[in-house]
C-alpha cells in the first residue's frame, strides 16, 4: 500500500487547531492500519489469531465499508456503491467479512485505498461547507444527524478499535509490530 499525497498530515501536531488533530488522528491511524496490513499475499490475509475468524483482508473490507458508510452514506446522503450494492445484507449480514476470502490482495488493497481517498475528498468538501460543525445528510436511527466532528472522531475510534486486531494478526503473521510505520 503506497501513500502518494504529501499534504497528508502523519500525525495530529502537538499545538494544532481542531481540525488538524482531527485529521492527524485519523490519518496516523489509516497510516498504521495500512502498514499492519501491507505488502501480504492472500494467505497472510487470510490468517486468523486463536479462535477467532477476524482476518487482515476482513478488516480492509470492513473498513472500507465504514469509510464508505460514514461519509459517502451518512455525511453526504449517498446511495451505496459497489461492491456494497450488490451484497445480500439480510441474508449475509457480516457480507464484507466473509466475502473479503474471495477478493485478491490487489482488489482488498484498492478497494480500501480508493475508499479512502474517496472519504478524504468529501470531507475536505465537507469541511469547505460548514467545517466540523457541518451536519450529515442521513440521519442516525434517534433522527439526529451527526456533525463531520462526531463523524471523524466515530472512525478514529473504528480504526484505534481495529489497528489494535490488526496488530496482533500481523504479529502472527511474519513477526511485525509496532505502534507507527517507519517514516519515509
């Protein structure tokens, strides 16, 4: 997995505004994720630690999805794109879980990496119409309606949460850990 945009901040600045530390927070955790994740055949994407089912190619479906849910669904009112619109949700609720053994590592790898790029655009538009306290145009099931703020703090959590699973795959994989990818 490669990172191609300098302007993306590595890590939130120790004295920064709100945004940046958003956006820092978020991106050091992509950043990480994506290095606990890369540069796996299918089999290390495929491994799974103790009785668990969670696997490294999962977590890249999923949370592509999340990234696709929150800001493409929720933030801006989108329908779902593909592969999303294709999946059989009643019958296979977990459907990016299970169906991520079917994709190659290139289509897990894209997929989550134009994901993210799609995620990063809509909240730079986002935060050019009404910064942080813009409101998302899908409301949640109470009828509020999330501002980007919450909306970036919930995928910070979503990543701390899975970086964190992650981790400890990657570990039984090859060995790898750590808590940030070697800088460039």
């Amino acid at each position: 997995m490669s990172e191609s945009n300098e302007t993306i901040l590595w890590e939130p600045p120790v004295a920064g505004d709100e945004v940046d530390t958003l956006l820092g927070s978020l991106e050091r955790q992509r950043r990480t994720f994506a290095w606990k994740c890369g540069g796996l055949d299918a089999a290390g994407l495929s491994a799974t630690v103790g009785a668990s089912t969670m696997t490294l190619g999962g977590l890249l479906k999923h949370l592509a999805l999340v990234e696709d849910d929150y800001f493409s669904g929720r933030l801006f009112g989108r329908e779902p794109g593909s592969p999303w619109d294709a999946a059989d949700w009643d019958a296979v609720p977990d459907w990016e879980w299970r169906s991520a053994a079917e994709d190659t590592p290139e289509q897990l790898y894209a997929l989550w990496e134009d994901t993210v790029a799609r995620s990063r655009a809509l909240t730079a538009e986002a935060l050019a119409d009404g910064g942080l306290d813009r409101l998302a145009l899908r409301t949640s099931r109470n009828g509020s309606a999330p501002s980007l703020r919450r909306i970036l703090i919930d995928m910070i959590e979503e990543y701390a949460r899975h970086t964190g699973h992650a981790d400890m795959i990657r570990e039984s994989v090859d060995g790898l850990v750590g808590e940030d990818p070697p800088r460039p």
